[in-house]
C-alpha cells in the first residue's frame, strides 16, 4: 500500500486545456506543467494588438491567467482566481514569442499566491502577475 | 477668445477603437465616453468561455482594462497602463451582457488612479478593477 | 419578538479599539463606525515621520488597514485582512491632520473588498486603498 | 579613471536609517544591504499587536516598505513608493522575530518592481509584498 498517487500534473493540464476555449482561441501552448509550477507559450497575433501595434494589455493578463490556473489545478484539485495584479514592464509587439512561467509563492491550505512572468525570446521581462486561488475543491481531469 | 478646446471625448474614443483589433475581436461596443469616464459593453461569447462555461478571467480584466484605456486617453493625451489589479467577484456565464464603467479616481500630473467595475444585466457586480496609468503625452485622436 | 439585533457598530469598534495598542500607538481616534463603513482620524506625529519630514507610508497603511477593520468588523463578526494595496498619492507632512474612510465596496459571503480614502484636512487624497477581508465568524464585542 | 563609484550601500543604508524616526520606533535593525537588496529584522513588541495579540498588519506592511526603500534607494539615488501590495499569510505573535528580505525583480529606468518576503524565526512566510517605486534622482546620503 502506498500513498494515493494522483494523475499527471500534465495529463490534469491537457484536460482541462482541451475544454478551455479562450485559452485555445489566443494560440497559447502547454509547454511544461508540474504541481506548483507551468509554462506557457503564446505568440502575439493581429487580433491581440491595440491602436499602438502592441500586445494589448488584457491578453498578457489573459496568457499570465491561463498560467496561474494550470498551475493551481495541477494536483487535480479545482482553485479559482479571487485577485491578480499585474505590472506591464515592456510592450510586447506583434509577432513576440512570449512564455509565462508561473510558480505557486505560498500554499497554505486554500488561500494560495502565485507569480508568473512573462518574457519574450531573448528573455525580456514583458510583465509580472501576482494571484490569489482559492481551492474548492473537486477533480479537474 | 477662449481656452483651447480639445476635441470631444467620444471622438477620441472612436478614433482608439478603430485601430484597437484586441477590443474589436472581443466583441466591445463604446456606450460612453468623457474625460475621466467611460462605458464599455460586451457579451460573453464562445471563445471566451474556460472549461466550467464562465468567462475567462483574461476576458474580465481585458474588458476592464479597455473602459481604462478609453477613460485615460479622453483627454486626448496619450497615457499608457502600468500596474492593475482585479477581484473576481462573481463568475460570468456563457451570454451574459456585461457593462464596465471607469472613473478616474485620482488625477496628479501624470500618474492617474482609476476604478473600473464590472456588471451584469441585473446589475450584480462581476468584477472590480484599480488600474494606474502613466500619461505620456502626445494627440491620441 | 423581532428580527435578531446586534450590538451597535460603534459600540463593538469601541470595544476592538480598547484591545488595539497598535491603532492606539499611532494616536488614532474613531469618528464613524457603521455596518461596511468606518472614519477614523489620525495626525502625522514625530515617530511617524522618515528622513524626509513625511509621514512612513507604512503608518498611512496602518491607518487605512484600521479604518478597514473597524467597517469589516462592524457586524460583529470576526474578519481578518487577506491582502491590501495602497496607492501613495501625495506625502503627508509633520502634523498633518488625516481622515480615512473605509467603505465596503463588495460583500458576497466572507470574501469582501473594502476602499479605503485618506485625506487631509483640506480635502487632498494623501493615499487610496482597496483591501480584501475573510469573515471567520466568532463575535468581536 | 575608472568609472564612478558611489558610496557603499550599507553607508547610504545608514544615514537613511539615521533620520528615518519610523523604522526606528518599530525596533528594526538594519542586516545586509546591496543594490537591489536589503534585509532587515524586527520583534514584534508589545505596542504593535491589535486585540487578537498578533502583530497589526500595517506594521508587517511598514516592515516590508522600509526593507523596500533600503533595497531601492541603496544606488544613492532617491526612490519613492508610489503603490504596494501585500498578502497576509500568517500571523505574527507577540514576541516573534522577524525578517524582511526585499529584492528588485525589474528596474527599467524609473520605474522598479521589488518583492519582499516576511518570515518568522523558523523560515515560515507570515507575508509578501509587492511594490513599485520611482526613481526621482538626488543623493540619499
């Protein structure tokens, strides 16, 4: 008998990521996922960019989101996002390949912290995420 | 003679939003606009729905960063997000018509606070935002 | 025989305010105290200011987290801050007189966000913060 | 020649903490200071605990802020907060030793985002915060 082992923080990823539209609609990628811990890659499309040619804001936040949920539900238990904060640090322009890693800060019961940074190919910070989850929990997969 | 006068806030806001494809491809209509306030609509459509069938916390704080970015460039001058964050307070489902107004809450020089609160058709609160911009000068319109 | 009354707003910050040495050491006074609101008074003295003859910004939070505690816990239900921001807007000079003015923005369930509003007596926004709040239940007075 | 060198942080570090009246009513003690670094240690004392007999949560903020303006201003240019956020994760009890470890995750010009992590004697994290400072030039020491 040993402890109960639970699926594959990647097979829980690619689950949820199957029934996830928004992240799908903005072409974003699985890359690496463990309990704790995932990255994400997305490239910056014609629809992402404002007035400016750059990646608007809401789909950083959006790419930083998707990272922190497939971190948080890594160990197939659902978590919800209470709050997030971001800082832009440099614009990301159209046609940036960009990569959110986020990594769980504090776990403590429930309430759960979570930073991700987003950087592009020659490893710029483009943006900075604090969150908050919340597990309910519940499987995931 | 008088002061000068610049042009009307919701030409402005016409002006942002033809180039702005990020608001376009989410489906976002200006409903109002004047210097240090501006109302957004949009609806939850497909794509923008996660695995549980409610909107995608990107696509929230998307819509709320787009109602700052027309309340802070009303005034004709360009100013830029630099920091945000969001409380998710109640989950939005599949077509569900949301409103986001901002208000400009401080205005010193060039670093401005504002709030941006998200609702639904009967009014319940979705979400609420406080992002900060940097005003860089510069005609936006 | 009616509907359950609990004791008056004021009369349970009074009694939290009697346990705060912290608010107490800070010279902090209450002026207000209803269900999801809360004025408080505070004047920026000598052990408050830093090498440059302003107020900490660590005390102006301290002030507003009070303020904030006081409307969370009006109720008489314990609360507990889970996070805060604090946007600093103008300093506050040696012997300014501040308000801070906390008003419930969000209740659903224990998860409520409360603004915050210092200012000084000539009505200037000195700092504005939004906090969040667990209710954990337990009567305060 | 050789390119300028500025004064050693930990003496810029010293004479901000010697006109700092704020950081030294709280009892804290200035450990280790680079650019881009700072830590610092505290005991919570009596006067800073609230009715629950654990430390006030705007004197865990006022910990972490000092440690950010050391780490920030450890250049010899002055920094100001403009906003920073914090999570509470554990409490701190009366007589618990602290340290504040602030580091600077992005400097772009102006405008800097620094982390601090709060622990307690055994290592365990009581809180983070996150904060933004600029820079507006002028010697510290």
């Amino acid at each position: 008998m040993g402890a109960e082992v639970g699926p594959d923080p990647m097979v829980v990823a690619e689950a949820m990521f199957d029934r996830d539209a928004a992240s799908q609609s903005l072409g974003m990628a699985l890359v690496e996922v463990e309990i704790g811990r995932a990255v994400l890659s997305m490239t910056v499309l014609d629809h992402m960019v404002n007035g400016l040619e750059v990646c608007h804001g809401g789909f950083l936040f959006t790419f930083a989101d998707s990272a922190m949920a497939f971190a948080s539900n890594a160990g197939n238990e659902r978590a919800f996002a209470s709050h997030a904060d971001i800082d832009f640090v440099n614009p990301a322009p159209l046609g940036a390949e960009l990569t959110a890693t986020a990594t769980t800060v504090v776990a403590r019961g429930k309430l759960n912290v979570h930073d991700v940074v987003i950087t592009d190919a020659a490893g710029t910070t483009i943006a900075v995420m604090r969150g908050r989850t919340l597990t309910v929990g519940g499987p995931v997969a």
